[in-house]
C-alpha cells in the first residue's frame, strides 16, 4: 500500500485536528501497545501516536517498527507525534476520521 502525495496532504490536512490516541513510550513495544494500536487503526483508520521517547533515532525507530507489525503507513513524523494510515473497508463511518472527513467536506 503506498500513498499519493495528493493522498498524504488530504491526511496530513486530516490529522492536523487530531488528537494522538495511541502513545509510546521508553517502555518499548508491548503487546497491550499494539492492540491499542489495532483498535485505533480498525476504528479510525487515521491516527496520531505520540511518542513518548527522548531519542530521535529511537522514536523513528518505533514508528517503523509500529508501522510494520499493524500495517500501517506512515504519514507524516513531526516531533515526538507520528500519523499512521491503514484502510479499513469496513471502517465505521461515524468513527473513521477519513470517512468523517470526506463526509464533512463532500469530497470522496
């Protein structure tokens, strides 16, 4: 799965209003971290993590590593923050922030 740009701007545009839902921090990838982070990609489909590690290298590190092990795309990394993408076909509609989105803006 692989993003237009014209697609990354209209979610980074998205994710500009979000709130991070999913947080990571110096206790590494749990088992509970990614099923938070399943659950939030399922319903939302957009989401910001934040990451709550000092390192750089370390934060890019475990959004790779996320994005990897949930299928997801990243977006964007600004700071400790990271968008992730993954299409959700079944998505609910009042849930997914792309459906909310498109919904509100008339756009498909």
């Amino acid at each position: 799965m692989s993003l237009s740009q014209a697609q990354k701007k209209a979610f980074r545009s998205i994710g500009h209003h979000l709130d991070p839902v999913v947080t990571a921090s110096e206790n590494g990838i749990s088992e509970g971290l990614l099923a938070e982070l399943e659950r939030a990609l399922n319903d939302h489909e957009l989401i910001k993590v934040k990451l709550a590690l000092t390192e750089r290298d370390d934060r890019a590190a475990v959004i790779d590593e996320l994005a990897d092990a949930s299928g997801a795309e990243v977006v964007q990394k600004i700071g400790k923050v990271a968008l992730l993408y993954r299409h959700n076909p079944k998505a609910n509609p009042k849930l997914s922030n792309v459906s909310r989105f498109k919904d509100h803006h008339g756009r498909h």
